[in-house]
C-alpha cells in the first residue's frame, strides 16, 4: 500500500509519545521534528509540510492536550485530526445533477490510467449507486484509445458512445449528451484526450467541451506514483479548467503518498476517488479520516464492514451460522466461504485494514500466496461429494485420488484435513461460547 515508509516512521514516533504521563514542549518539538523528515520523504509539499507542523505544533502544546489526563494519546489525537483535515476532512461526494444526466468529464495527462479509470468508475456506479452510466470515446488522437473504451464497455456490459476518430471531441460530447437524453442515462462520462504534458492544444479542446457539455464535475486523473509532479499537474488543469475532484491511480502500488497528502492543501480540490488496483471494482470512494487512520496504524475497520457488507450474502450468513451452531459445516461450506472472503480484494491489502495489524511483526511485509489458496479450492473440488460432507471416509487411497485430480501433493490433502478439523473444534468453541447472549452472532468469514 502507498504509505507504508511514512507510516512506518509516523508509527514510531506516535509509539515514543503515547504512553507519557506528561507531555513537554521539548518533547512536541522532538516529534515534531521526526514528523516533518518523515513526510518530506514522502515527498509531500514543501510548503504543505511547514503549515502542517506548524498547525499540530501549536495544538500540541495547547490546553487540551497539556492539562488532558492522557497527554500523549490526546497529542496522537491531535495529529490525526490535522492529518484528516489536511486530505480534506470529510468525504467528498460525487455530483448529482437535479436534471439528468449528470456530467463528467474524465481529464489528465497520457499515461495516468484515465481511460481504464473511466470504466471503473461507470462499474462503481453501477453497483454502489444503482446508476445507468453512458461511456463516451471522446479521444481521438491516441490510437486505440476508442477501441479500449470499447473493450472495456463489453466487460462490463455498458453502453460505450463513440463517432470514430474523424469527428471533432467537441461534436461527440455534444451528441452524446443528446443521445443519454433519449435513451435516459443518468451519468454521462467523457474519456477526453490526455498529452504526454500539458499544453495549450489540449486545454482549448478541453474548454470547449467545458463549454458545450458544461460538466457537474471535472475530475482530474493522477498517477499517485509520479508523487509531487503529480501536484503541479493538478495545479495546472485546475488553473485552466477549474477542477472538481481527482482521482488517484495506482495508490496500492509502491508510492511515497505525497501525492494524496499535498493534491488538497495545494490545490483545494478533494480527492474524491482512489485506484486501488488493476481490476474493474478496484476504484473507492477516499475517505480522509479512513486513510489518517491506516497511516497511523489504527486499522479502517469501515472500509473492511463495507467490503464483507458487499461481498457476504446476509442469507447464506444466517445459513452458515445455523450449520456451525449445529456442527454440520461441510467442505462445500468453506470452498463458499472462500469465495465470499475473496471477493473482498486482495488478503494481504484486508489484513492491513484491522486495527493493530501494524504491531505484529513482519505483517507490513506479509504476501498472502493467492496460489495457496487456489490449491486449497482445487483439493476440495476434487472431493466427491460424500468426502466434502464426512471427511473422515478420507482414506489413504482417497488422498492419492484426491492429490492426483487437484494436481497437489498427498501432504497438502493432509494438511487441509487437519486445518479444517482444527477450524471445526474453533468453531464449536465459539458457539459455546455465544450460546445463551444475544442472537444474530455473524462469522462471515474465516
């Protein structure tokens, strides 16, 4: 996750200062100190960095944490509020218009991943927000940037706009516009050309379309991973174009975060979505206070409630409960779990999100084998149907079976068996214990 150095370095320093009894103005000036090494090097805004600290600094030694009873816990707390406050303090909503269509325009330089982060964010709103999204190939230049917009628009089985690459951008987003009013979508998303650098070509075309489409919003895709350039980038489209949001790409990818730190406070746009990967649902929506806590090592336990919410089935939950409190859970059961956990994104990006997975030694680090789990799958649809149900007819025999069908080895059969015979006695452990208190005890994934 982008990050991780700064929040290593945060985490250590919030560690120093957490349990004090009593805080002193040397020991804000020494955190702070360590503070401002550690976002520089992530290479967040000079500037940005210098108003940060001085805002922190003067909370700090202020009342409220001084005469507070846990000096150190309230100076962390600080810290977060102002870490909030600096990506934008509240969540910042996508527009929408009171006159359907609602508008927008996807804009940025070549190379920054907009037209892919077109789609997904046509996919987001479809699945998040029950929309009826119309895509638009308003790219001409790139070669098969209209064919990809295409592509994309098939995977998702969502209408893609296109008039070649012979007409103006100007006259496709006008007849687009026409078009989602008769057919009744209710977002129009405008793939617009990108430049390998900004120049004036791009921004005339891009304020003519301002012009005839006049936008709801105009939101600027952001490579995080090119960290402060990303900034004047955005400083530059929001000068010409006056930005609503941005979107950061590639926020999952090996990055410093400087990006995601200084893109508000610089250009007082929100960020309002970020790319967390190469799949189509890998777009979210950017929670400051979310982000301020997984920097901080405290967990975003929202984000994890909002990926089961979306991934568990609540019925197939209630099912799952009943067979665990009467022990019939089945190897079927748990290939269904998997799926279901899976779905989620990726296990070792979900391990990170709870609240102090960052203590535990060499968690930061960890790469959950995908491969592992996909053996685990291919063991068990290997089984008949009789062994998912009692594994214990599980013969010698059946394990070479077994191994052979799932193209595994007779040890990882063994393995499986015994973990899922461990699970089962866990399992019966936690009914015990639930027996009697209130109803509705969830356990939607292992």
């Amino acid at each position: 996750m982008a990050f991780e150095g700064l929040a290593d370095r945060l985490q250590n320093v919030m560690n120093k200062i957490r349990g004090k009894g009593k805080v002193t103005e040397a020991d804000v000036k020494e955190m702070m100190r360590e503070v401002r090494l550690a976002l520089l090097e992530a290479d967040v805004n000079f500037k940005v960095v210098k108003d940060f600290i001085k805002r922190v600094s003067e909370r700090a030694v202020g009342q409220e944490v001084l005469k507070s009873l846990t000096p150190g816990q309230q100076v962390i707390k600080v810290v977060k509020e102002e870490l909030t406050a600096l990506m934008g303090g509240e969540q910042s909503k996508i527009a929408v218009s009171n006159r359907p269509p609602t508008v927008v325009m996807m804009v940025g330089l070549q190379g920054a991943g907009k037209t892919t982060t077109t789609g997904k964010l046509a996919n987001l709103l479809r699945k998040k927000y029950n929309r009826k999204p119309l895509l638009v190939a308003a790219d001409i230049y790139r070669p098969a940037a209209i064919k990809q917009l295409e592509t994309l628009g098939k995977q998702l089985n969502m209408p893609v706009f296109s008039l070649g690459d012979q007409v103006s951008p100007v006259e496709i987003a006008k007849q687009a516009l026409t078009k989602a009013k008769e057919e009744h979508h209710d977002y129009v998303l405008i793939d617009t050309a990108g430049r390998l650098h900004i120049d004036e070509a791009l921004m005339d075309e891009l304020k003519q379309i301002k012009e005839v489409t006049k936008p709801d919003e105009i939101f600027l895709v952001v490579d995080a991973m090119t960290g402060q350039d990303a900034v004047n980038v955005a400083q530059s489209f929001n000068e010409q174009l006056g930005l609503t949001g941005v979107i950061l790409t590639k926020l999952d990818g090996d990055t410093r975060g400087g990006a995601a730190l200084s893109i508000k406070a610089v250009t007082n746009t929100p960020i309002k979505f970020v790319g967390m990967g190469e799949k189509m649902d890998a777009l979210e929506p950017f929670h400051p206070e979310r982000m301020a806590s997984r920097i901080l090592g405290m967990g975003d336990v929202l984000t994890l409630i909002e990926k089961a919410q979306a991934a568990v089935d609540e019925e197939k939950a209630k099912e799952l409960e009943q067979k665990m409190r009467t022990m019939s859970f089945t190897f079927d059961d748990f290939l269904e779990q998997l799926g279901q956990v899976r779905k989620m994104g990726p296990l070792d990006e979900i391990i990170k999100m709870l609240p102090g997975a960052n203590k535990i030694k060499g968690l930061n680090n960890i790469q959950v084998d995908e491969k592992q789990i996909s053996h685990v799958e291919a063991i068990i649809r290997s089984m008949t149907k009789e062994e998912k149900t009692n594994p214990e007819i599980i013969n010698a025999s059946r394990k070479k079976r077994i191994a052979k069908g799932s193209g595994t080895s007779v040890q990882e059969v063994n393995r499986l068996l015994k973990q899922f015979e461990e699970m089962k006695k866990m399992m019966k452990m936690m009914t015990t214990m639930t027996k009697g208190k209130k109803k509705g005890f969830r356990f939607p994934f292992m």
